[in-house]
C-alpha cells in the first residue's frame, strides 16, 4: 500500500498542472497574435503601396524600371537609375561593411581585454542609435571633402577598372553615399555579430585550443561556422537600413537621373528620390510614380532577404553534413 500511495503521488506531481497549461496557451496565443500581426501588417503595406500606384503601374507598366528618364511635368517618369543607384550604393555599403563589422565583433567577443570592451562596445552601439540628418550632415561637411581628395588618387591609381572612373568635381557621388551607408550600417553587424560569437559554447573554443588549435583555427572551423546563419540575418538587417536609407543619401548623392559605371560620379535613390519629392507631386501621376518607386523597394527588400536566408539555409546544412 505504500508502495502504492507513493507510485499515485509520483504521477500526480508529474502531471502538468491546469494553470500551467493555460499559461501555455496564453503565451502560445500572444505569439501566433504577434505573428499574424507582422504578416498583415506587411500585406497592408504592400496593398496600399500597390493601390495607390495603380495609376502609375497602368500608364508606364513595367517600363517604369528600365527606363530613367524623370521629367513629372511631362508625364515621364522611369526609375531605371534610381534602381540602379540603390543597388550600387548599397551592395557598396555591403561589401565594405561585413568585414568590418564581422571583425569588430570577433575583437570584441574573443580578442579584446574586458577594459577596452567595456568602452568600445557601447561606442560601436552608439552609432546604431545617430539619427540619419546628423550623418547627412556629417557626410556632407566632413565625407564629400575627403572624398573630392580621395577620388584622384583611385583614378590615378584604379583608373583602368570602370568604377574608378573621373573624379567628381565637387565630391558629391555615389562612392560618397555608399561610404556614408558603410558608416551607417556598421554598428548593426558588428553588435549582432559580436553577440553571436558570444553565444558560442566556451567548452567548445577551450576544447580547441587544447587540441592545439590556433586562435585563427578556431574562428575559423568554430565561431563562423556556428555563427554563420545569424551573421547572414545581421548582414541582410544592415543591407535593409542601407536599401531604404533616404536623408542621410540626399545629402552627398546628388539626385540625378543618369547611370554611370563609375562611383564618382552624381546619382540617384529610390528612397531619396521620394523623400526630397513627395511633399511636393507634379500632379497625381507624379505621386503615383513615388508609390510605384516605394513598391519596387519593398520589393527588392524581400527579395535580397529571401535570397540570403536560402543562402545561409544551404552553408548550414552543408556544414552540418561535413
């Protein structure tokens, strides 16, 4: 009977208690709530931003992304350059950024002494949190005349190769903007990447090291591989900031409508495009045009994202078959 009475008793205390599982269901509720608020909230925007083109999309059809000819008192309007502004001045800010920000953060997490971390990493987070207008200003005063004296020296230098083309008389370009995108974006990889090598198991880094293993080993074959899925999502939440970044652009860009291959020369931006013109719309087809433009970088947004989560989905498995 004891034997019994303590075997019943057992069960009892192992059986989920009613409050536990509506706790349970509370929680499950609010999260699949916060779910299904982000996917309307995503399907709204994209149906008001479709709606209110609809004029634009009917008149210039797809068209309006080839050609790059703005003229809003004509009735002609094409983001053909500023499509390809946005483009090159973010995969600029990308490509100079990442390893960068990808660097700062294994400093911090793994080679930094606790001192030198405890003042560095909230200055690198602090950058995150400068509104865009100051680093307008700040590229405009500070940026566009060290690059008007950068530029001769690339295209003396790299002149053969047709990014580094002509220097740019006064300094305002694209290789300005996609500097002053760097700046702007170089806080959010390197603080979600630090944190990610954080996360690392230390069992796992000290196991290493006592095989033997160098401190570039372990990067390496430890810290990036089990890291490289959140540095991707980090890469890809920089590259959203520099895609729909539009004051701070405006300032050192120029706001034009021609596509160069160089970088020193004037172009243009979707975001900046819009942000200096839709206070003020020609007429209607003009203000539909600047929602066309706004559809087409919610776009572009999605699918550079769903291209990097595939991307980083395929090195994960691969790494874990290897």
């Amino acid at each position: 009977m004891a034997r019994g009475s303590s075997r019943d008793r057992a069960r009892t205390q192992a059986r989920p208690r009613p409050a536990g599982r509506v706790g349970d269901r509370i929680l499950f509720g609010l999260c699949a709530l916060a779910g299904v608020v982000v996917v309307v909230t995503l399907v709204d925007v994209v149906y008001q931003l479709a709606n209110n083109a609809s004029d634009a999309i009917s008149h210039f059809g797809l068209g309006f992304l080839v050609h790059s000819t703005w003229k809003p008192g004509f009735n002609i309007e094409g983001a053909g350059a500023l499509i390809y502004g946005t483009l090159v001045t973010s995969l600029m800010a990308i490509v100079l950024a990442t390893p960068l920000g990808i660097a700062i953060g294994l400093y911090l997490s793994m080679m930094a002494p606790a001192r030198v971390r405890a003042v560095v990493g909230p200055l690198v987070e602090m950058l995150a949190a400068v509104p865009s207008i100051i680093y307008g200003f700040w590229g405009l005063v500070v940026l566009v005349p060290f690059v008007d004296k950068l530029e001769p020296g690339l295209h003396s230098a790299l002149g053969f190769i047709p990014l580094f083309g002509p220097a740019s008389p006064v300094g305002i370009s694209v290789f300005a903007a996609g500097l002053v995108l760097t700046v702007m974006i170089l806080p959010i990889i390197s603080a979600l990447s630090r944190d990610l090598f954080l996360t690392v198991p230390s069992e796992l880094k000290e196991g290493a090291e006592a095989l033997g293993a160098t401190r570039w080993e372990v990067i390496r074959g430890i810290v990036l591989p089990t890291t490289i899925s959140g540095c991707t999502a980090a890469v890809v939440l920089g590259l959203g900031r520099a895609l729909g970044e539009a004051i701070a652009v405006s300032f050192v860009i120029g706001d034009t409508n021609a596509r160069h291959t160089s970088l020193f020369q004037p172009g243009g931006a979707l975001a900046e495009r819009i942000a200096n013109q839709f206070l003020a719309p020609v007429n209607s087809l003009h203000l539909a045009a600047m929602f066309y433009a706004g559809l087409l970088l919610v776009i572009i947004g999605m699918l550079t994202s769903v291209a990097a989560r595939t991307i980083a989905g395929r090195v994960d498995v691969t790494q874990r078959v290897i």
